[in-house]
C-alpha cells in the first residue's frame, strides 16, 4: 500500500483505534472492485467497524464494557474479553473455497460474539449460484435452479440438493440443526436463495465454532443509525417484518441481536468508567460519520 492510500485511510480512522490495525501491511483490509483498497471512503463499512471495535479492543474497560452489553441481551457474563477485527473463517469449518472475514470476533471463556457491521449497504449478499454466470465457457448457465431439490449442475454435472453441497460447502450440515429446516426435503423457493443467503452464511459459522469452542453463539447486527435522521437500509432491514420473520427461524440456541453503534456506545457510557472521555469522542466522531453519509443518500 502506498503513503497515500495509508495516509487517507488512518484520517479516516477514529485516532485511538490506529493500533488496533497494526502491523499495518499485516490487517486484512477490504478491497473493492476495483482491486484497490477502499477503507479510506467516507462511507467504508470497514472503517466503522475500526473505529468503534478497534477503539473497545484497546480500552482498559474493555470486559466491563462487553460484560453489559451481554446483561442488555439478558445473558450473565463474567471475566476476560478478547476483540479481534477482520476474524478469518478457517476454511476447514464450513469447506468455503474463499476465506470469510468477519467483521469482529469478541470472546470470553462463555460467549462467542460474531459482530456483522453495516454503514451504508443497500443489501446482504446473495447466494451466486442461481445467477446467471457472466463469462468463460459456461456463460449463462444457472448452476442452481433456485429451488432446494435434487438437481445436476450444469457446469460440473454434479447431482446435490445444494449446488454448494457438491462443492464440499457445508452449510446444509448445520442448517438442519440451526435452523430446522429439512436437508431431505424440496423447498420451493431455496430459503437462502434471495439476501438471507449472507446471514444464513454468517449464523452458521457462528454456530459452527461455538461448537469447537464449547462456547455460546451470539450473532449481533452492528448498524448505522442516528436519532431522529434519515435511516440507512440496514437500519430499516432489522426493524422490518422480514428480519423479525427470519430471526424466529433461528433456533434459541443461537442469539441473535441487532443494535446501533451509538447505542452500543452509549451502553458504555453508561458505565462512567475511566474510559468514558474517549467514548464520548468516540460517539461525536462515529454520529457526524453516520449522519454525513445518512444525509448524502
């Protein structure tokens, strides 16, 4: 990376979470389309993310801080928390060919935080198999029909329930127990064909290494979002009918949550500990980003 990019990169950074990104050629940094870089845009999903869980990795109230945000959910935790941003999915856990990043990882001996942080996107990824291919020898085949059923993918001739399936992905090994839905059974539409596909994804990784590491899931939604102003999608998505339907599907072993980085902040302002002055900068830096970007779409 060049000092250029470095340099618009760390002024988009909250100050106090520069460390938490080094060594610096180290971190896993989101690249956009074009190949380049893009954690210095005003509007970098990654860049929140930084700023807050970067600046809480690094915080002496740190495990006071995610004690009570485990008590907000109604879960007691106790004892020592570790932060981790950028937390790559062993590919062995799930088969995925492509390593996942998730956003922030926070751990104690009891929980499992798998954090999914949204700014500004119109949208959770979808499943890619029902689309069209765009290029090489089998452009536009489907390789999956878009329904869960028995099927030949036409560009490897493979027969699978699940097109992934064939491809060692396993995510119809825990889907059953996660979220109770029949792997030997035809479902018209696939449930994850359509943008659930990423949150299914993510849930299940969740729940896959909480059952390696004898610990409890917790899945949480990080959104942008400010009082009073205009709202983002994601901030729409999890006080939609939808989102409420797709969290019921979850089994109750597995907690899902959604909250706002400024009322997670304020929940450790709450806590007038030694950190709070650095949380206050904290919440005027992370709600002038949010309602720039917020204004501007």
């Amino acid at each position: 990376m060049d000092q250029t990019t470095r340099d618009r990169i760390k002024a988009n950074l909250f100050p106090m979470a520069h460390p938490s990104v080094e060594p610096w050629d180290g971190f896993r940094w989101h690249i956009g389309q074009n190949g380049v870089c893009d954690t210095d845009r005003e509007h970098s999903s990654q860049a929140l993310a930084i700023d807050v869980f970067g600046t809480l990795a690094l915080l002496d109230s740190r495990d006071r801080i995610f004690n009570a945000l485990l008590r907000s959910f109604d879960l007691e935790s106790s004892g020592h928390w570790t932060v981790e941003l950028e937390w790559p999915v062993p590919n062995t856990l799930l088969g995925e060919p492509r390593e996942t990043q998730v956003d922030a990882v926070a751990r104690s001996e009891r929980f499992l935080v798998f954090m999914e942080c949204k700014f500004s996107e119109s949208e959770p990824g979808r499943c890619s198999q029902p689309e069209p291919l765009s290029d090489g020898a089998h452009k536009g085949l489907r390789q999956c029909s878009g329904n869960y059923e028995l099927q030949v993918n036409p560009v490897n001739d493979k027969s699978a329930w699940c097109p992934l399936t064939a491809k060692g992905i396993k995510y119809w090994e825990h889907i059953p127990g996660l979220f109770g839905i029949s792997s030997t059974e035809v479902h018209a539409p696939c449930p994850f064909a359509d943008s659930r596909y990423q949150w299914m994804r993510n849930i299940v990784a969740c729940w896959a290494q909480s059952r390696i590491e004898k610990t409890q899931p917790v899945f949480l939604v990080v959104y942008a979002d400010v009082p009073e102003g205009p709202q983002l999608p994601a901030a729409r998505l999890v006080r939609s009918e939808s989102w409420a339907l797709f969290k019921r599907s979850i089994k109750p072993n597995t907690v899902v949550r959604e909250l706002s980085y400024l009322d997670l902040i304020d929940c450790a302002l709450a806590l007038h500990g030694p950190d709070s002055s650095t949380l206050r900068e904290l919440r005027g830096w992370v709600e002038a980003k949010v309602r720039k970007i917020a204004g501007s779409t």
